[in-house]
C-alpha cells in the first residue's frame, strides 16, 4: 500500500494518493493500538514489578535514580551528612529524651513497649 501511496504521488494523481495515504494513516494507527493492547493484556498476567517495570518502558519513562532528590555533590561522607541533616530536620519538632530515662531501661522495661505485629 505504501508503494502504490508513493507511485500515485509521483504521478501527479493527488485523489488517489491522498486516498492511500489516509488507508496507511488508519492502518498504522490501528495496528499501533492492538500493539499496545497486546502490551497491555501481557501487563495483567505478571507480578506488580513487572508490570511497573514494563509499563514505563512502554511510556518511555526515564529511570529513576532514588538519590536524585538530595542535593549532594561530592563524597559518600558527605552524601551520609545530607541524610543524616535530612532525619534531623524532620524530627526538629519533636521532645528531646532524657538521658536518665535511657539509663534506667532495662531489657525488662523495653518489652513493654514494644510490639510485635505479624
């Protein structure tokens, strides 16, 4: 069909040619949807990893890297300073804990509150 669109072109019959390229048009869209279904059905039969994994492959998705939100140049050192002013900062809020009470718990006092979900 793609040659007939061309061979039409080049002989100056536009009707037709415009004819064979709207045929192409809408076969190559619709073949593009049934790939994609067939991706898509596929998706539903594989565990959530893949799915995800496969999904943005299809969308075309960059990779995420999980450190791209940290503003850190330089060495691990440093990288482990920025987390650690990151759980600082969350917890700025908080009460501090009394270092006598610390001292007075025993493995005894801790199970208390402590608890085990399962």
């Amino acid at each position: 069909m793609v040659k007939s669109k061309q061979r039409a072109f080049l002989a100056g019959d536009l009707v037709l040619y415009h004819s064979l390229r709207n045929r192409t048009q809408r076969m190559a869209n619709k073949l593009w949807k049934n790939y994609f279904e067939t991706k898509v059905e596929q998706l539903h039969s594989s565990d959530p990893h893949q799915w995800w994994t496969k999904t943005k492959r299809i969308l075309k998705l960059p990779d995420s890297n999980p450190l791209a939100n940290l503003d850190c140049q330089g060495s691990p050192d440093k990288l482990a300073a920025v987390i650690n002013d990151f759980f600082v900062s969350v917890s700025a809020h908080l009460l501090k804990v009394d270092p006598a009470i610390l001292s007075k718990l025993t493995d005894e006092n801790s199970a208390e509150f402590i608890t085990v979900h399962g």
